[in-house]
C-alpha cells in the first residue's frame, strides 16, 4: 500500500487551521505543509484547487480580509478569472485550511471535515 502525501494550505496564525493540522498530525498522516501567505499559490496552483474542491472560485474566497475591503473588491460583480487573479495577488483572501489528497480537496471547516480526507 502507498502512503498518499496530504498537502496542507495552512495559516499559522488561523486557529481553525491550527487545528486541522494537529488532527492530520494526530492520524500520523505524510503531510506537505504550505504555509500560503509565505509561499502563495500561482494562479494555476488555484485552478487546480477549484477543480479538486468543485467550488466555484468565488466559493474560495474571504471576503471579510482587509486586502478585500481596501482592494474594494465587489465578488458579486467578479467573473471567475478576476477573482482567482485576486487571491493569486492577495493569498489572504484563500479559504483556510484547505486540504489536498489525490484526486480530492476540502476546506476544513469546521476542522473535522480533514478527516474527509484521511478515510475518503
């Protein structure tokens, strides 16, 4: 049997992601931790998160950040290709945490939802 690497898209300071990362921990799982703010995204490292998560791109996106309120950004008004341009510039604005398996992604809210992930 392989042991799939889990990759992680995580936020030090977030407790949510704090605690997603202490249960891929717990379960002793081969982790690839990326801290997002530090190593952000390229904009095709966020296409291929949309397609694993199948959200729309605007599903990914927080939009009570700072850099959304002082970029003005109006996601309603937003086509896709904008806002995944945003959060490419802006790494803040991505979901967190978001977990990556294989063939499939979740964000982890509540922090629980890793375990989707672990047992898929």
């Amino acid at each position: 049997m392989t042991i799939e690497t889990i990759t992680i898209y995580h936020n030090p300071s977030c407790s949510k992601s704090r605690e997603a990362l202490q249960i891929l921990e717990q379960n002793m799982i081969q982790l690839n931790i990326i801290e997002y703010l530090d190593t952000p995204p390229s904009k095709n490292e966020i296409i291929n998160i949309i397609k694993k998560l199948d959200l729309a791109p605007v599903e990914l996106l927080r939009t009570s950040e700072k850099a959304y309120t002082e970029a003005n950004f109006q996601s309603h008004l937003m086509s896709d290709d904008e806002i995944i341009d945003a959060i490419a510039k802006h790494p803040s604005l991505l979901q967190r945490p978001i977990v990556i398996g294989k063939n499939k992604a979740i964000i982890g809210r509540p922090p629980i939802k890793v375990l989707d992930i672990i047992f898929a």
